[in-house]
C-alpha cells in the first residue's frame, strides 16, 4: 500500500483557474520525489494540500491509510505528526536558540499548556541533540536562530521536522535562498534521510539538473495539472519543454551539457 495517495485533488483560488487540477499519484516507503515546474505551476500548494495547511476543493488524500480530508481537528494534529514540513524561508524563531527551535518539532505531541510552558521531557532533549549533531550544528545548539546562516537556518529547519518522526517530509523550495554549496549540503542531508531513515522526501524545485542528481521519481506540474511522473532517466528535452514552456530552452541546454557529460 502507498504511504500517500493523492485522487484527483482539484484546488481553486478564484473560481476560475484551477491551482491544481485533477491531481492523482502515490508515493511509496521511502521514496525521493522532486516536484518540478514553472513559478505559479501549483508545486506549492500541492504541498500545502498533503498537509492541510490550504483544503482542497475536491478529491482525496490518504496518508498512511488515513484519508485525511474527514479528519477533526484533533485527529487531523495527530496525522501531521506523521508529515513534517521544511520551508523556503525556514518558519523558525529567530529569538530562540537551534535547540528550542527544534524541540518546536514536538508541539504536535503535547496539549497546549505543556506547549505554552515549554516542557519537554529529557529523551526528547537527548533526541534534538542527537539529530543536531548528524545534521552538523552541534557548535550552534544554544546560538540564537538570528546568527546562523541560511544553510544553518534551513539544517535547524530539517532537525525540527526530524523530531516528530515523520513518516513524510514535505520541502517547499528548500534551496530557493541558498548559495550553490549550502544547496549541496542540504540536498545530501535530505538524500540520506530518504536512504538512511526510510522517511518519504517529497521536494519542490526548480532547479531541473538537482532534481535529476538526487530524486528516485521527478512529477512535473505545469498549470496545475500533472504533465510527467517518471525517473530522471526517462525526463527528455521534449518533456522538459511540456513542462516549462517558455521557460524550458536554458533548462534543455543544461540537460544537453549534463548527458554530453
């Protein structure tokens, strides 16, 4: 069975354009899976309905076997646990040091009042360290999230998502604000939590040749319909081209270079 299902997922913003139309895959255990297509394609609010943050108009999403759009309130808090969430402009606290930040990843777990108060047991400590230290940030732990950079910033990011043990990670253009090497060194952290944990990555991008170095499985979106579902290996210039549109004529140029080399 697929840890994610998605039937035919139709979102509206205006009542005339259609965000996502007729949207319909699953993903299995495990997978790596990059999103790809132009700016306002509906990448993100594709994400935004796995979890949601924004409702579809029509259709059905299960996660682990649970449809998700029946939920209450209560089951649905309970179903995000599952599904952890890791943004552009990283959502952090910039007042708070990394390791609150990431113990924020375990809010889901805990009535309001011990949320408000910040308690926190000592495994859930020892486990936020834990995962600190594979992501590389050990020297910043009590550092304000105000000092790091954007790479640090979108590490602690991932650590948060992490700690709530996922089952999904859902990464909306998490390289959008990056240098080239910060890119690198998130894409690989986020390679390994696919390859190592057995969590599900679902990553959007736009940069078509990182899509094609890291993902088991590319879906191309453009207007909001689902235009290719395949491995890199089967992405070819013309479907590049049924994807970007206009955009596509430096990205084929990129795709020639990479299989020239």
């Amino acid at each position: 069975m697929a840890l994610l299902e998605l039937k035919n997922i139709t979102k509206y913003y205006n009542q005339v354009i259609p965000a996502l139309d007729n949207v319909s895959f699953s993903v299995d255990v495990g997978e790596f899976v990059s999103i790809i297509g132009p700016s306002g394609a509906g990448k993100s609010t594709l994400l935004r309905c796995i979890n949601r943050m924004v409702e579809a108009n029509s259709g059905e999403i299960s996660v682990d076997g649970v449809i998700s759009s029946s939920l209450t309130k209560k089951k649905l808090r309970t179903l995000r646990t599952k599904i952890g969430m890791i943004f552009q402009h990283y959502n952090l606290v910039d007042r708070l040091t990394v390791i609150e930040n990431v113990l924020h990843g375990r809010l889901g777990y805990k009535s309001t009042l011990a949320g408000v108060l910040g308690r926190y047991s000592q495994e859930e400590k020892k486990q936020a360290l834990r995962i600190i230290r594979i992501l590389g940030l050990e020297e910043q732990v009590y550092k304000r999230c105000d000092q790091l950079s954007g790479g640090q910033k979108q590490r602690v990011g991932i650590a948060r998502a992490l700690i709530q043990n996922p089952k999904i990670i859902l990464c909306d253009e998490p390289i959008a604000s990056l240098d080239p090497n910060a890119s690198k060194i998130i894409m690989d952290h986020l390679r390994d939590i696919s390859t190592e944990m057995g969590i599900t990555v679902i990553v959007n991008l736009h940069q078509v040749e990182i899509a094609l170095k890291y993902s088991d499985r590319i879906i191309g979106v453009n207007k909001g319909k689902v235009v290719f579902d395949g491995s890199p290996l089967e992405l070819t210039a013309g479907q590049i081209q049924t994807i970007y549109g206009s955009e596509s004529e430096d990205l084929i140029f990129d795709l020639g270079q990479r299989h020239a080399g």
